[in-house]
C-alpha cells in the first residue's frame, strides 16, 4: 500500500505578525530543520492567520518575505520541504468554510487563546479571532499531516482539529489523517530576559532576542537580563528563573549540557555568565542574520521559491479538498 511507504508528514507554520525570535528559533526552526530528514515537511507563513488582528499592510509584506529570508537561513532546504505562504494557496480559505460548518461555536469559545486575546484587542473581537482554528485545522488537514509541531499554547487548537477531522470522518468515511500534536522538549520554553517569569515575546523587545538583532543589541539585552541576589550559576527554575533561563539559552545555543555549563560557570560571577550567553548566542545567529540579508536582496530567488512551494502545496491541496466537496454534496465543476 502507498500509504505505509510515504513518509510521515508535518505541517507547521508560523505567523508573520512579528519579527522571528531566538524563542521561535528554539522553540520550533531548529526542530522543523532537523525533522526534514525523515518526514516529508510543509511549513507555511501563515499570513492568513496574522490578519485576524489589525496589521499594517506594508509590514506585513515586508515580514512575509523576511520570514521566508529566514527560514532558508535557519536551514529550511526548499528542495526537499515545501515552504510556501498560506495567502498564495486558495484552499485554505475554502476548506476552512466548509470546516467551519462542522465546528460548534461552543467549541471555540472554550478557545483559551481566543479568550486572552479577546480581552488584548477588546476593540476588535472579530469572526476572523473567533474562527482562526477553523482556518488552523483546515492548514493542517489540507495536507493530511500525522504531526504537528507546535508550542505548548497551540495544543488546544491542534487538539480541536483532531476532534473535526473525526466528526467529519465519522459522518463521511476516512477523509482527513488525523494529527498528532507534537511538543519538542528541549529548549521549547524560552522565557524573556527582563521578565523570567514570561515566555520571551515580541510584544516586549528588551526581553526579547529577534534572529536579526545585531550583536550589539544581543550584548545589550543580556547584560540587562535579570538574574538575582545570589552569585552561583545553577539551574534552578523555580528559585532562579532567571539564572535558569539564560542557562537553558547557553545550552541550546551551544550544544553544551546544563551540567557542563555548571561545570564551566562554576565559581564565576554573572558578569562571566551573562556575556557568554550573548557570545554564544550571537555565534548562532550571526550566520544566520547574514544568510537571511543575503537572500533579502535576491528577490527573484525568494519569488521562484515561494511560486514553486505553493505550487507543491496546491496540489496536495486540491486533492484533499476535491474529495471533501465531492463528501459533502457539491457538484463538480
Ligand atoms: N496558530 C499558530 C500560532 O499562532 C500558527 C499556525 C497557523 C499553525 N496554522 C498552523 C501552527 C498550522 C501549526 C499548524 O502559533
């Protein structure tokens, strides 16, 4: 049979609301780099998703490409993965309507992200904030994904997928794969450097380490990265969620253990520690900044690439929603 040859596949994507962060580095670019050996990978830019709340025009273009810029930077090899951007791929909006009709409103309410970011922007709730894991499971389905590499704040919304791609399966016969939601361990929870207590997030860039920071700022952030009134470099989250986090940042950023960090650090003061945190950091994502500015300036290259990803993507698309169509009761064309 087919299906037991094909490799597994995962769908990731990420929104470009915001510039990619050492958190999303970490947290998910450098898995969705090493999974590209042994899965058959589709990442997307979902720029579909980044409208659900109000974005200027001109920045989010400029994101999009950036993003892509990045992506192939960080590793992302558009030979073997699809890269593509969500808006160039018609039937994401297509399947999430009809998605949509077999999703409860119930369902979405109970949404946790739903309810934090409707209380952020309680100026403008709209269908699209409501609706966005209809949109979100409709990327996934589309392309039959086994997994779905996610952060921790996207298992819900994963899991809410799984549960309409069976509804509609128990209605329909086997349509849709249903998906694993998959939560890479290490290095997934980097918090912000002047807020330890808080995931690192765009929304505060003091705390915030972006891929296309230059050195100097990323020295900056981490000589200001709040530690505490002891001296000792230990790992320790709950009594030294600062110290922790800059170790868990060292350690992903160099391969090192937390052990050999100790190890190293030991006797030394957070004025050894704290540079060599940026050090490291900024080994890793000098290559990358550099790469990605390259790229920047070769639009026909970006241009070729994102064309053909969503030609790759359209295809798989358009099969699974031809068979949903036909499963609901539309004529073909
Ligand atoms: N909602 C995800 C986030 O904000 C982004 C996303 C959109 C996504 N569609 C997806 C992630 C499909 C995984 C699969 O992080």
């Amino acid at each position: 049979m087919e299906s037991s040859e094909r490799k597994k596949r995962i769908f990731s994507g990420i929104q470009p609301s915001g510039e990619l962060t050492l958190g999303s580095y970490m947290g998910a670019l450098k898995s969705w780099v090493n999974m590209q050996e042994e899965y058959d990978c589709v990442y997307c830019i979902v720029d579909m998703h980044a409208i659900t709340v109000r974005q200027n025009p001109a920045e989010l273009r400029r994101r999009a490409m950036a993003q892509l810029a990045q992506y192939i930077a960080c590793g992302l090899d558009p030979e073997k993965s699809i890269l593509f951007i969500q808006s160039h791929v018609p039937q994401h909006a297509e399947l999430a309507w009809v998605l949509g009709c077999y999703t409860q409103f119930g369902e979405l309410s109970r949404m946790t992200q739903f309810k934090q970011k409707s209380q952020q922007h309680a100026d403008n709730i709209t269908a699209g904030l409501f609706t966005y894991p209809v949109l979100m499971a409709a990327d996934i389905l589309l392309y039959q994904a086994d997994a779905v590499p996610v952060g921790a704040d996207q298992k819900q919304h994963v899991e809410l997928c799984r549960d309409i791609a069976g509804r509609f399966n128990g209605i329909y016969g086997d349509v849709f794969t249903l998906p694993e939601p998959f939560i890479p361990r290490m290095g997934a929870r980097i918090m912000s450097l002047g807020n330890p207590e808080n995931k690192m997030s765009k929304s505060d860039p003091e705390g915030c380490v972006f891929l296309m920071d230059s050195p100097e700022d990323i020295r900056r952030k981490f000589k200001r990265a709040v530690t505490d009134s002891e001296t000792s470099v230990r790992f320790d989250p709950a009594g030294k969620p600062g110290v922790s986090n800059l170790l868990t940042i060292y350690c992903a950023a160099s391969g090192r253990t937390v052990e050999a960090a100790e190890a190293e650090f030991a006797g030394q003061g957070y004025g050894v520690f704290k540079p060599a945190v940026a050090d490291a950091v900024i080994a890793l994502t000098e290559p990358i900044r550099a790469e990605a500015s390259r790229l920047m300036k070769d639009r026909t290259y970006l241009e070729g690439i994102y064309r053909s990803g969503a030609e790759r993507a359209e295809q798989l698309a358009r099969r699974t929603l031809r068979k949903v169509y036909k499963k609901v009761g539309f004529i073909e064309r």
